[in-house]
C-alpha cells in the first residue's frame, strides 16, 4: 500500500526578512474533510504497514493483562469521617470510586492510631467492603462516549457533595457537575468549559473553578453558589497577561483559599480566609519578574505562618516563615538555600512538615516534627529512608503519596524503582516507623532480583557530565552482565529535557514485555529536565536549548562505545516536548539509530510559537523564547525545529502518535512532519487518535493496546517481532475486554 500523498498548497509567512514557504500548513484546520480524510488515510497506510506485527501485539497485550491484578482495590484514604478509594473490575475500563465510614475521631485524642488505620485489603476484591458506597462509577459516566477522563473530583467537608468534571473529546475542557451522595440527585448545576482543580469551599455553599481564553489559558478563577443559575457567577479573579497561567485551591489546614497566577518564570499567591469565602483575595508577596514562590499555611507553636518556597537570590530555593498577619515582615529561614539540592516544596500537617527535595539526580523525602527544634531554623530533618527500600541499585523515586488530612499523625509516602514495583506505607513521624499497607501486585511469578538497574555516566561535547539510567533483564545482556567482548544488545533510549521536568525511576508492566526480550531500557537525563538542579534546567532552554539534543546524541554514542548497543540496535522514544528532541536528533544524527517513537510530537515549534492566538503559545515564550519579536530567538529556533531542518539524508524508521483533539501539540505538526519526511525519502508512519487527547486513549484496555501497537512496532525495528518472552509467555488475547 502506497503512502498518502498529501497536496502540497503553498502558504507563506515572513519574519525578520525571513520568508518560509509551507507546503502542508493547510491542515491545521481541524474542520476540513480534506484534512480528516488524510489523517484517516495515514491510519489506513499505518494499519496496513503494521499488519504483520498484529500477532505480536496480541501476545504484548496478553502478557500485560496476564502481570496486572485487573480486579482490584486501592488503600482507603480518609478525609474527613469517610475512608475514601477506587475499585477495578476485571473487563471494565475504568475504575469505581466509593468510600466507607471512618470511625470518628476521639476530640481528646486526636491521633489515636486505631482512627489513622485503613481498613484492611479484603481477600476477594471484587467484592465490595461492608457498607461501602460507590460515589461515582466511571464506566457508566463514560457509556456513549469514545473518550473520557475525569478533572475535578472534589467532596464537600460534610462529606454529602460530590464535584466533579468530566472530559469526553480529549480536548481538556471539563464539565463540571455535582451530585448529592444522599440522595444520589444529580443537581441541576452544571458549569462547561472550565479548566481542571476545581473545589468546594469549607461550607459546601460554594464552587470555585477556573475557565480558559481562546488560546487554551487557564485565566480566569469563578465563585458558583451551588443551586443557582451559573449565569449569575461571580468573576474572582481574572489574569489579564497572556504569559500566565491562573489556578485555585484550599490549603491543608482549611483555613485559606489560595490563587496562583504563574508565568513559566515568575509566580504570585493571593489568599482569602475561607470563613469569609465572598470577601477579596488578598496578596501575599506581589510579582517580581523572574521569582518564583508558593505558599503553605502552618501553625508553629500556635501561630499561623506562611511556609513560601521561593528562588529570590536563591537559584535551588530556598523556604522561609513570614507571619500570616504580615506577609512582608522580615522572613525567617526555615530551609537554607544549598547549592545543588533543589528545594521542590513544604507540606504543613498539624504535627509536622515535610520536605521534598531533589539531590543527586534523584527525589528525596525528609520530615520534621514541630517539637524538634527551638525555632524554625533549628528543626531536624529526617530524611525517610523506608526499610524495604535497599537493594534497589539506589534508584529510588520516593515522595509523600494521597495525605489531606491536616490532624493527621501518620505520613502516607510511595516508592519505586525501575525494578521494584510501587509501594505504599504509612511512616508513624512521632514513633519513626513505617508500615508497608500496600505493593503494586505483579502477577505471573515476577522477581525483582531477575532484573538490574544501574547509573552510568555520559561526557557531552562541552565536558558536561550527563547521567543515564539503565534497567535490563539480568541473563540477557552480556555487556552489561559483565560478559567481556558481548555483542551489543538492543536498546531503547528515552529522554524527555524540558520545563524542568524530571524522569524519575519508576516501575512498568508494559515495560517487562521489552526486557523479557533482551531489550535494555534506558533513560537520557539530558540538560532542560530537573534531575541536577535549577542550573540543569537553565542550561537545556532558550538559548542553550541545543544542549539538549546534543546530550542525548553524547548518550547514545556513549552506549554504542560501550559495546553496550549499535545504531542497528537503538531506537529513541520521547513524547510531547521529548518529541521535539526525537525530531531534532533525527536531523542531527539519524546514524545512530535505527528508529525514533515520536509520541505526540511537538515537532513544528516555530510556526506555533510564532501565532500568539495558538495554545499555549505566549506562556511559551520564557521556555523556548519569543521568535516574533526577538530575531536573534526566531533564528536559533529556526536552526533547530524538527520540521524546518528535515533535508535529503538517510533517516532512521520513525513512527508519530498523535491525538486528533489534543490541545497541548496539535496533531498538524506531526501531520506535517512526516509529510515532509517522506518527501526526501523516510520511511515514516503516522497513527492519529481520532478520539483522544494529549495523553492517548481513555481506559486501561484502550492505553495498553495503544503502547502494545507501539511496542510492536519498536520490536519490528529491532529485528524482535518475532520473538515471544519466553516459553511460558501467555497466549495471545486482544485488548478488548
């Protein structure tokens, strides 16, 4: 079957004297039946071209669905006098919310442990506890609908609402309901078009949520008097600068109502004691270019402070107390700026704080009781180490995990590694030990001690050390099972390198379909990501960006002149902005890799971010710099947007993913992309999810059958279609339940 051969419509636009004919740009509209019949003939020339791997992805279903406890319940969560916590049923998409009454909390002793405890995990999961209530079913909200994703999911203090958001194109904008848990009536408030995290306020009288601009900015933060008419809302808080996103919430305490305005580079919080939910937020510090803060509310020694994380003169942040009642008194250090550890937050409890920070490449979690110290400064920290936590190669993600309660004694905190599935425990801070209440079952005989990970170190051409992760099947690959002069092995290499996010060591089922076949799985901890700290990320933007693509070729050479893999045996895989770096080292370096995963890929950057009217587009501009007025940013852009700089060489196989109704990259770039690939010669492919958004399909039957034909494919490259995961591999079952 013969590709789609798109019509080539010139548009042209010109910048700082710099014309650029576009030949595809006439699919950015979404509406036309031209545009959708070419994206449905790339689904055809894509199914077609991966028919023969249909064996393969029934088997990689199979072996997800034969590992996963698909019948299932989470750990009950209390808040308030309810244990609160989700079910899955075997053959149902997605899962079931419910709760069960909490025995109530002895006033003269608050932290009684019997109150703090879950309910036990029951023998038989599909069974429902005694007396529980499902509060909402996400298989019935989703009947008729192709997508659905759920935003919002709030309850009232009284424990008698329910609000919540739903989603059912993929295009992130929710409709938000609310449901009387008593009676089980839907109230006749229903508010569209809003952005996700809205809530209820203490009194369960009022809404606040937050709606979008035309170009898909969170601007705007509205009051809703649950029961009437949404036409009479109140208009809070309204963010006239495109460069900033707006958000709302509650702290822990209950005590204020929060409103964050941000810009990817300067941040301010305004706060309303929410006894007084109708009255006028008030400032807590005003913006100041380039400063960065948020602000927990704490009580120490019976006076109120805001705990404020901030990087003024502090490039890792730092966090310092100022009191409630005065904001702009002088701040009391609570945690000192250290260079090379990255301060991410405080959380407040009654009885303690607790840390998260980032050292080493890896998450830390500390914690201090408030009767630790004399004052602020002085409180010890105690970083949480829990005692199941050893063997794991000391690639550890580990952070606080589902805590609202602000009386509680108990700190509920996760952990994982590349091998080692999550784990859920309960750390007693006053006492100082953990209780393990819950591990991600992996069924079909998994053994951690079958597999290794490891850190390894890659030099980037200006001598920067760059770290990788590694993870393989112990038995599988010989170089990196010490075997000397071993054949290279295939690889898929990963990288992400942008807003300072960090690809932390975390567990995969889908992931063990891959190393059970000798595959090594390994992560790129390029510069634009967080791993190192502040300075890691400001060395990966803007106009040091190219490091970012020049570190994962560095990672990728580094592997192969370690015999560890060859080009012939390496695909890279990265998604949204990770596809923008897939799309730049597929121009840069296509010799090293045999195939590139390109999930939706933001891979037409300049043309976006040349359009202010785009999504996303201004608050863009701190990340990537603005190319409409700065022509010194419109150049360096131009050097490395995947889409400008495709030219005649020889490319590796590549696949794009993309999502019809995502609002985040939209699916014209890579629609363009490989149009213009195929134009010199690549052997590229595009599947478009007509009913989905930036995060894929919606349900777990559908996502494992979206990685499972993703998967496929990757194998084909690496010569592996064929190969099962052993001989006692499951048989072949479709992802349909």
């Amino acid at each position: 079957m013969p590709p789609p051969t798109p019509a080539r419509i010139p548009v042209s636009r010109t910048h700082h004297g710099d014309t650029v004919t576009d030949h595809y740009e006439w699919m950015r509209d979404k509406t036309s039946e031209d545009v959708l019949a070419h994206l449905r003939a790339e689904n055809a020339y894509a199914d077609a071209r991966m028919q023969h791997l249909e064996p393969v992805r029934e088997q990689i279903v199979a072996e997800i669905r034969s590992r996963t406890q698909e019948t299932d319940m989470g750990i009950p969560v209390r808040e308030g006098d309810w244990w609160y916590y989700g079910r899955t049923i075997e053959g149902k998409q997605y899962s079931i919310q419910c709760r069960v009454a909490a025995r109530p909390i002895d006033p003269a002793d608050p932290t009684d442990p019997v109150a703090w405890t879950p309910p036990p995990p029951l023998k038989d999961p599909s069974e429902p506890r005694e007396g529980e209530q499902v509060i909402l079913d996400a298989n019935v909200e989703a009947e008729g609908h192709d997508f659905f994703s759920l935003g919002t999911f709030d309850i009232s203090d009284d424990g008698r609402f329910l609000l919540f958001g739903v989603d059912t194109e993929g295009d992130e904008r929710y409709t938000l309901r609310i449901r009387d848990l008593e009676t089980g009536e839907q109230l006749a408030d229903e508010i569209r078009e809003t952005s996700s995290g809205a809530f209820f306020d203490p009194s369960g009288r009022y809404v606040f949520y937050s709606t979008v601009d035309e170009s898909w900015r969170p601007d705007t933060v509205w009051r809703h008097e649950v029961g009437t008419d949404t036409a009479t809302d109140v208009r809070v808080f309204h963010e006239p600068d495109d460069s900033y996103w707006v958000g709302a919430g509650r702290t822990r305490s209950g005590r204020y109502l929060v409103i964050g305005a941000s810009s990817s580079v300067t941040s301010e919080t305004r706060v309303l004691d929410a006894s007084d939910p109708t009255g006028e937020f008030a400032l807590i510090w005003a913006r100041e270019q380039g400063v960065e803060y948020d602000a927990e509310h704490a009580v120490i020694a019976g006076r109120d402070w805001w705990l404020i994380t901030h990087n003024k003169n502090a490039p890792d942040f730092t966090v310092v107390a100022v009191p409630v009642e005065n904001p702009q008194a002088e701040p009391v250090t609570v945690i000192a700026h250290e260079a090379g550890r990255r301060v991410e937050g405080v959380d407040a409890f009654a009885r303690f704080l607790v840390f998260d920070y980032r050292t080493g490449g890896l998450p830390k979690t500390a914690v201090a009781r408030l009767d630790s110290g004399e004052t602020l400064a002085e409180l010890r920290w105690d970083e949480l180490v829990p005692p199941t936590a050893s063997g794991r190669g000391g690639l550890l993600s580990i952070g606080a995990r589902g805590n609202p309660e602000w009386q509680q004694p108990t700190l509920r905190i996760g952990y994982t590694s590349f091998i080692e599935p999550a784990t859920v425990a309960s750390y007693d801070v006053a006492a100082g030990f953990y209780t393990v209440l819950k591990r991600q079952p992996v069924l079909g005989g998994y053994a951690s001690g079958d597999y290794a990970e490891k850190r390894d170190w890659a030099v980037a051409d200006d001598g920067t050390r760059i770290p990788i992760s590694l993870v393989w099947k112990r038995g599988l690959v010989p170089a990196l099972d010490g075997v000397d002069d071993a054949a290279p092995s295939p690889l898929e290499l990963y990288g992400y390198g942008s807003y300072e996010a960090s690809m932390d060591p975390g567990f995969s089922i889908p992931r063990l379909s891959l190393l059970d076949r000798g595959v090594v799985f390994a992560i790129a901890h390029v510069r634009g990501g967080g791993e190192l700290g502040r300075a890691w990320y400001e060395n990966g933007k803007t106009t040091t960006k190219t490091n970012t693509f020049t570190d994962f070729i560095a990672v990728a050479r580094h592997l192969i002149g370690q015999g560890v893999t060859a080009p012939d045996r390496l695909v890279a895989e990265g998604g949204s902005a990770g596809g923008l770096l897939m799309g730049a080292v597929a121009n840069m370096a296509p010799e090293l890799f045999a195939g590139i995963l390109a999930d939706v890929p933001f891979v037409d950057p300049l043309t976006s971010i040349l359009d202010p009217s785009l999504p996303l587009t201004v608050i863009e501009w701190d990340e990537w710099g603005n190319p409409l007025h700065d022509a010194d940013a419109y150049h360096y852009i131009k050097s490395y947007a995947p889409y400008e700089n495709v030219r005649e060489q020889a490319y590796p196989r590549i696949l794009a993913v993309t999502s019809l109704n995502d609002t985040r990259v939209l699916y014209v770039e890579p629609a363009k992309w490989v149009a213009r690939l195929r134009e010199v010669g690549a052997d590229a492919m595009l599947r478009c999810e007509m009913e989905a958004g930036h995060g894929g399909v919606s349900g777990r039957y559908s996502a494992w059958n979206q990685r499972a034909i993703e998967l496929a494919w990757l194998l084909d490259v690496l010569g592996l279609a064929d190969a099962t995961a052993g001989a006692d591999a499951p048989a072949a079952a479709d992802a349909t339940p």
